[in-house]
C-alpha cells in the first residue's frame, strides 16, 4: 500500500476519496488503512527476548490485531516463528529487503524491538513503506531522532505508537484515577523507582552507548518518568539529577544509577531512581489526606497497589502486550485514543536529556517546558 502523504492525501480530498473515508469508522487522518479489516496485522522488527517472550505470546491473545510478520537479521529464528505462529514465506523479512514490505498488504503495522539506537531508522523506513508504526520505548536515542520518526509518520500519514505497555495497563489506570479525582487530596510528594541486575553479560548492547543510547536511565528510567508524571497527574518544570555507580568497572560505558528530583507547578515535589544494578518497580504518591502505592509497577506480572486507607488495586493477570497492541489498533480503526503517541516518548527523552545535562553541569536545575 503505498503512504498517502499530506500533500496526496489533499489532492485526494479534491477527488472526492473524502466521501469514502467520512462514511466509514476509520478516522480521516488514516484512510490508507483498508475499511474491510477487522483485525490489523503487524509485523516484528527484532526477534529477540522482548519479542519472544512478550509481543508474540501477546499477539495470540490480542482481538483488533495479529501477528502476521517478522522481520529478522537471524535467519535461524525464521523457521521457529513461522510453524509457532503460522507465518507464510512471504511475509518474513530480513532487514536488508525489509523495504519491499511496502507491497504487503497483510502488514499494517510495523513494530519495532530492535536494540534503542537502531529506532529511528527502522520506524522512519517503516513509515516509508506507509505502515503504521509501533517504536519500543525508548522512543530513540535523541530528541533529535524523536522528530525525526514523529516527522516521518506524519509525512506519510500513519500512526505512531511507542511500547508504553503500562498506559494500557488497568491497576495504573486506577492508580492515575485516585490521583485525578484527588481521592486523597492532591499529591505532595511522589517517587518512583525502576530498575533491575542487568549483570551476567558484560557485551550485552544494553551496556554499549553506541547501541543503547544510555543506560539505566533510557532503559528503566522512563517508567520512573512515567510513573511521577502519572502520580503528579501534571508535567515537571525543573530537574536535577545526579549519576552513581556501584561498580564503574562493568558499567563502564553506560549509566549505572541515576537519582533525579523534579519540581512541578502546582508546588508538588517528586524523585526517581533508576538503576541497571538495583531491583526497583515502585511508584509512590504522598497525598494531602493519605498515600497510594504501586508496588509492582511496570514489571509483566500483575501490577499490584494499596492505598492509605486498606484499599487493594489489582486488576489481576492479563497481558499487558495485548491490552497495548489492542489499544493502538482501535486508535486506528476506531479513532480511540492513542494512549502512547510519538509525542509521548519524545517529551520523556526530553526530560532524558535534562537529566544527563543536569549531571554534566554538577546537578545544576534544568528547567522542562513540556506539553
Ligand atoms: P534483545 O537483545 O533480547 O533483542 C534484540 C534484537 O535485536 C535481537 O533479535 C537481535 O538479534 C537484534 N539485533 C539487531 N541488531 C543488533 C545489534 N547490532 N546488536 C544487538 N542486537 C541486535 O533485546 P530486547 O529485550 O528484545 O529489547 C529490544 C527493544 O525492546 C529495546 O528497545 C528495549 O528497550 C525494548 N524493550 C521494551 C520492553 C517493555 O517493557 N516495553 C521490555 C523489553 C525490551
């Protein structure tokens, strides 16, 4: 299918293809997407362990999308996926023909789960082939290359999503709800801390700038992004950060721990940690009248909270993946919400960048104008 770009897409309006898209459900902005569809289907980019244990046994439990390709540079893996998830030949591709997937109308959607620094190339040549696009958080590795991919997805008129797979997810909507309704009065201060052991391989591309970007902070920090932006139910104005480590021989290259304070205009105060040497998976809102917590908060298994007063949250097990995948293609049949746009993951790398600014200038305060 070939992208419809803003200047076609008006010459078609002149042409009257805007009759066919007003009479369907499908939004305007997405009248490329075939109207008989019930189901989109994707294709992953990278097979790796994210893939292999999460979007695909996701993709089985999914009803508005599909797996319906791969795109691999391991020709090895290709054999496994297509008898797993019954993929035919002609929808398997290596990233080297990956360009020609323009021609393929079972694919509507590109996800990509490549290491951070490859992104914005596969979503920009995705957005190319006029695919719709998801792009694994971190969005890139740059602002820069954020309006890079948020240009390009527009320029061919296809939605873009990034794999925040915890705005789909029920226990956080709750938790963001108490916040909202201000259950407990408004939040004083909020923490939120995410981070894992990421020791064992010591070439992993995680650990290597070059294909990561950074570190702990691109890695798990922008869940703890996430989570005080949820907690505050606003945008900070100010950041200052400082950077740790624990073991400067193994992370050598990339950030290890990173602890950051934000300020936000109604007065309220938060804080993260993020760390690729430390366990954390918690948000935390200090209210007026009482607390809320998340503890499990963005790992796959069932995020869990309570609240000052004995109230539980837990929507118990579903897939997180699933419930993300859906979400983006309803966006796109139905003209829901885009829960997790481009414009998203290019506000966190914003924030990203201020922290690592913050640090270079000796935890100097940054100010954020975000939206
Ligand atoms: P992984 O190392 O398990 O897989 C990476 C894949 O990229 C592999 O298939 C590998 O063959 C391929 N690849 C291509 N070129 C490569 C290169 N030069 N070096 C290394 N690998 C290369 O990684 P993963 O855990 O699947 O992560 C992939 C992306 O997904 C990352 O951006 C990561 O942040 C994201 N991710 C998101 C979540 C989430 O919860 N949303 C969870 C895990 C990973």
């Amino acid at each position: 299918m070939k992208p419809i770009t803003r200047r076609k897409f008006s010459s078609n309006i002149a042409k009257g293809a805007a009759a066919i898209a007003l009479t369907s459900n499908i939004p305007m902005a997405y009248a490329c997407t075939p109207q008989n569809k019930k189901s989109l289907g994707i294709a992953l980019v990278g097979l790796g362990s994210y893939s292999n244990g999460q979007l695909g046994p996701g993709l089985l439990k999914t009803k508005h999308c599909h797996l319906a390709g791969i795109v691999t540079g391991s020709p090895e893996k290709v054999p496994q996926w297509k008898e797993k998830y019954n993929i035919p030949d002609k929808n398997c591709y290596s990233y080297e023909d990956f360009d020609t997937i323009e021609d393929n109308k079972d694919i509507d959607i590109v996800y990509v789960v490549l290491p951070n620094a490859m992104h914005a190339d596969f979503c920009i040549r995705a957005a190319k082939a006029g695919k719709h696009v998801i792009c694994e958080k971190p969005m890139a590795v740059s602002v820069a290359e954020c309006d890079a991919i948020i240009n390009a997805c527009a320029d061919a008129n296809v939605a873009l999503g990034v794999g925040y797979r915890m705005q789909s997810e029920p226990s956080t909507d709750r938790f963001k709800e108490m916040i909202a309704t201000r259950k407990y009065g408004k939040p004083h201060v909020v923490t939120a801390d995410a981070g894992y052991v990421s020791r064992g391989n010591p070439d992993q591309w995680r650990l290597d700038k070059s294909l990561a970007g950074g570190g702990a902070l691109l890695n798990m920090g922008v869940y703890a992004i996430q989570g005080i932006i949820y907690a505050a139910q606003e945008l900070p104005i100010s950041v200052t950060a400082q950077e740790f480590s624990t073991d400067p021989s193994y992370y050598n290259d990339t950030d290890e721990t990173i602890t950051a304070q934000f300020k936000f205009a109604s007065g309220t105060v938060g804080s993260i940690i993020t760390s690729h040497n430390a366990k954390g998976d918690r948000i935390f809102a200090s209210c007026e009248n009482g607390w809320i917590e998340l503890d499990k908060a963005h790992s796959y298994g069932v995020i869990r909270g309570k609240t000052s007063d004995g109230t539980v949250i837990d929507s118990g097990p579903q897939s997180q993946q699933a419930l993300q995948m859906d979400d983006f293609a309803l966006h796109i049949l139905k003209g829901a919400v885009n829960k997790a746009p481009g414009s998203m993951g290019k506000r966190d790398m914003i924030i990203c960048e201020a922290i690592y600014e913050s640090i270079a200038q000796g935890g100097k305060e940054i100010m954020l104008t975000l939206s």
